[in-house]
C-alpha cells in the first residue's frame, strides 16, 4: 500500500465493555523526511527510504460506547504520531469522551489533559524537546551520519551544485562548501568511503558527508582540488569527447594539476593515471611550457615529484591488471571504463617529466621570460641544480635595478627580494664574489690557443699565439667589456668571444684553423660556466 498524504482510515474496537471509534488521517510535511537524529536510522531505513519518511497518522479516538452503571475507568490506549508505537497508559476522564491532541512541534503530538493547561504543557514539552536537541547535537560525531554543526556559513558550490540533490547524488562538504556528487564516484575502488550503514538520500545540505581524512582538513585548496576532480569526473560522465580534449587552455591544466594531487591522496588509481598520462603530455608541448606561469610550473614540479613517489600505501596493495580503468561495484547503471591506460599508480613513472620542466623553465629565466625568484624557491625546494644555478645567477644581474640610484658620496644599500630568506641572500652575495673573482682571474690569463693541423709548430707559437695574447689584453680593456657587470661572467665571455671574433689583426695575422679553435675554446668555457652556475651560489664554508 503506498501512503499519501491526506489519506483517511476510520475503525471501531472494543475492550472491558467500551467501545472505541478511531479516525486516522495521514498528514505530510510536518516531521522532516530524513534519517538524521532518529535512533538505530541504520537499521530501520529501508532501501531508498528514509528513517523517518515524513508521514505523520493522526489518531481521533473517541468512547462511543459504555457498561450502564458506574465501574472503575479502564485503562485506554493512546498513540504516538508513529504507527505501531505505544505510549503509556492513562486515565479516561468520563467528563470530556472527545480526545484532544496538541502538536508540540515538528516531532512531538501529545493529548492535551485539560483546556487550561495546554498552554503550559506545551511551553514545558518545547523546553524539554530543545535540551534534548542541544545535548544530542553535542555528541553526535562529524562523519556523514550527524547534523552538521553551525550549517549557517556553508554554501553550495556555485559550478556543481546545481539544482536539488536526488537519491542517486551525495551531498559532501568540504571545508564551508557543499558539493553535489554523483554516487558513481563513491563505486571507484579509493579512499573515498561513504562510510557504514549508506543508504540512497542519508547524505543532504542538513547532514553532509564529512571526510575522515585529513587532506581535507589540512589543505587549503582543496576546494579547488575537489571542484576540479568533479569537473572531469562530469565531463567523462557526460561528454566523452570533450574529456579525452582535455586541457584546451592553461587553466585546464592547473585542474589536472589539482586533480593529480588529490587522487594522489585518495588513491583513486584510474584518475591519476588519466591525469599522469595528461600532464607528460603537456610537459612535452613547449607552446603551454611557454605560456605558464610561475604557480602552474611549480605545481608541475610538486606533481612530477609525486609521480617519482608513488603512495607508500598504494605499495602494499595487490598490482593492478595490464589496463587500468574505472571498476565499480555492482550497479544499475551501465558500468565506468576510462581509456586503457598504463598501470603507473602503484611504481614510480618511467617518464621523469623534472629534469625537462626545470631545463625550460631556466630558458625563460634567462632570456627573461620569467621571474627567477619563484624558481629560486623552487630549485632549493626540489634540489633542481640546473634551475638554481640560473635563477641566482639572473636575479643576481636584474638586482642593479632595485638599487637607489648611485650617489660617489653615500654607501652603497643594498635592496634585496623580500620573498627571498637570509640563507638564500647570503648565497646571491656569495655568488657575487665568486663570479667576480672568476672574472679577474680568467681575464688576466689568455686561454691556450690550440694548434690547427695545417700549422706548423715554430708558426703558431711565434705568430699565431702572440697574436692571440696580444689580441686578448687590448679586448679586455675595450669599453664593451666594461660597461658589464663584473659579476656578468655568461655576458663578459661572450662579449669576449665577439670582439676577437672580428678583430681585424687576428683575422689577418693567425693562421684560420688556429683563430677557429680558439674562437671554439672560448665557447666551450662559457658553456662549462653556465652549466656550473650553481658552484657560485653553494654560500659560504
């Protein structure tokens, strides 16, 4: 029999020789439907079915019929708003045969004894009805299964949540955000647990789910994170074609950034397998390598540093099968498979994407594509040495700019990054005395001019490498070389190289294999001095 509301049932009983006439009349909307603060709601809910459905009888019981001389009052039955319960025996007063029952609030009916003292009676029931609400409140814990503390501030997540959630949807909070999530989600094996007792429609805006683990708690993006895994999760649901395009833009690519550590943290293998394989691809394209930012580089390092470092946990579960996909468990809905993708969750990435990220990024630190202090943080971070070494070396160069304008009678303060600590300051003036005393020395002594095959040994060292030394002290003096920063070492060389380069008396005067190889030495030492930049900069011993 299905229920509605306003349904009617009316029936005649008898007992000790009174004869009682019941009407019942089915009433909706005044208890919530839900299972939240009803007792043992686990064990009463059927399936798809709330605890409490919301129905409430309403019992008119009336003494219709008597014993003709007097006898002692027999004991009546009354009932609760629940079908089926009994409530305590009382007394029938003769006076008053017409039953009159009170509703105290959303969750309590009670026969009201006299007309005068409903009143009271009623402020007593709330009273008692608001110290029990408080002290369950109290106890009640924070996974899923109790009211949500304090629901004022929390709102829902503008992208999706999107219309009413149904009994196919879990209402999940994360932080002061409610998300919508299909229960699908919940069928992928992972950490994501809708806990003991789950049954269609437990979880809603007045009783969330609350994650246990403390990635939720401790992270404060995880927002994003969590809105971000929604997005693609919908997205392949819903549009298969759009979701193997992804990324089509930078900022798609900071979601499967975000998306790769999140299912990192709540090993949802097929996930960050999808995200793995998106992320190497993207490392790939020097297009979006050219247009990140420094925050979206630095999350590729984080990420590639993850996949380097599989979970610890994930070690200790058996090994996945040759093709990894969406298992779910048994439903009626057809079952999830994600593309045929590699099982790499469980060991470290063949393809380690740091070296190349860390290598692009340093070109556009040098050619001042982008800032260096991010890098710096980051290279020091992740033992990035490559990246260190030309983040110091081109911050060390752009600090000339942050400096008060010179003044010959006033000492020289200098201003450093603010975002930069002491350590890290103290090996950018480290770096600056060791570069500059490189340069002194170097400059003071001519490279060794290498013999070409085609000279003979008395004509390279009384011609070719005369001219050489000769050539080499008028080029360092020449005012392009001193217009440059002492600590300019990358700049000082190949300024060098250029000026011999076209210096008419060694163009004439050394034979040209010789003047080629010592133009190619020169190189060969600018190349070994950017390659151990990062020598300069290890700080003082």
């Amino acid at each position: 029999m299905n229920l509605t509301d306003g349904m009617q049932f009316s029936g005649t009983t008898s007992w000790a020789n009174y004869t009682y006439h019941t009407d019942i009349s089915l009433v909706y909307g005044i208890l919530p439907n839900t299972s939240d603060a009803i007792n043992h709601n686990w064990t009463v809910a059927a399936e798809g079915i709330n605890a409490s459905d919301g129905m409430l009888a309403v019992f008119n019981v009336q003494v219709v019929g008597e014993p003709a001389k007097s006898s002692p009052v027999p004991p009546t039955k009354f009932f609760s708003s629940v079908i089926g319960a009994e409530m305590p025996h009382k007394p029938t007063r003769p006076s008053n045969p017409q039953r009159r029952f009170v509703i105290g609030d959303d969750a309590t009916v009670y026969e009201a004894r006299d007309h005068w003292h409903e009143s009271s009676s009623s402020e007593s029931h709330r009273r008692k009805r608001k110290r029990e609400d408080d002290e369950r409140s109290d106890q009640e814990g924070g996974y899923g299964g109790g009211r949500a503390q304090d629901l004022s501030p929390f709102v829902r997540d503008a992208e999706t949540y999107i219309g009413e959630a149904t009994l196919n949807d879990i209402v999940v909070l994360v932080q002061k955000t409610l998300f919508k999530v299909p229960i699908e989600l919940f069928q992928v094996k992972s950490n994501l647990d809708l806990g003991k007792g789950y049954f269609a429609g437990k979880y809603t805006d007045e009783c969330p789910l609350l994650f246990k683990l403390q990635v939720f708690t401790r992270d404060k993006e995880m927002v994003d994170k969590f809105r971000s895994l929604l997005w693609a999760f919908k997205l392949y649901t819903s549009d298969p074609n759009r979701f193997e395009s992804i990324p089509q833009d930078p900022f798609e690519v900071d979601r499967i950034l975000d998306i790769a550590k999140l299912t990192y943290e709540v090993e949802l293998e097929p996930l960050y397998a999808w995200a793995q394989q998106k992320i190497i691809q993207v490392t790939q394209n020097d297009i979006y390598m050219e247009a990140f930012s420094s925050s979206t580089l630095r999350k590729l390092v984080e990420v590639g540093d993850l996949f380097n470092n599989p979970p610890k946990r994930a070690s200790s579960k058996p090994p996945s099968s040759s093709t990894s996909s969406f298992t779910t468990r048994s439903t009626s809905r057809s079952s999830l498979a994600l593309p045929s993708i590699p099982p790499i969750f469980t060991t470290p990435c063949s393809i380690n994407i740091i070296p190349s990220i860390a290598h692009k990024w340093a070109l556009r630190i040098q050619h001042k594509r982008a800032p260096p202090v991010p890098a710096i943080q980051v290279s020091e971070e992740y033992g990035l040495l490559e990246l260190k070494g030309i983040a110091y070396y081109v911050h060390l160069q752009d600090m000339g700019d942050m400096q008060s304008p010179h003044d010959m009678s006033v000492a020289s303060q200098v201003r450093t990054d603010p975002k930069l600590d002491k350590p890290q300051v103290l090996r950018l003036f480290a770096g600056h005395f060791s570069l500059v005393s490189f340069w002194e020395r170097f400059r003071r002594a001519p490279l060794e001019l290498p013999r070409a095959g085609g000279c003979t040994p008395d004509e390279h060292q009384v011609k070719c490498c005369s001219v050489w030394s000769r050539r080499w002290g008028s080029a360092i003096g020449w005012s392009r070389i001193m217009s440059y920063n002492s600590a300019d070492a990358l700049g000082l060389l190949a300024c060098l190289k250029d000026q011999l380069a076209g210096d008419e008396q060694l163009r004439d005067n050394v034979h040209p294999e010789c003047r080629e190889a010592g133009l190619g030495l020169l190189e060969r030492k600018r190349r070994e001095v950017e390659v151990n930049l990062v020598s300069h900069f290890s700080g003082c011993i």
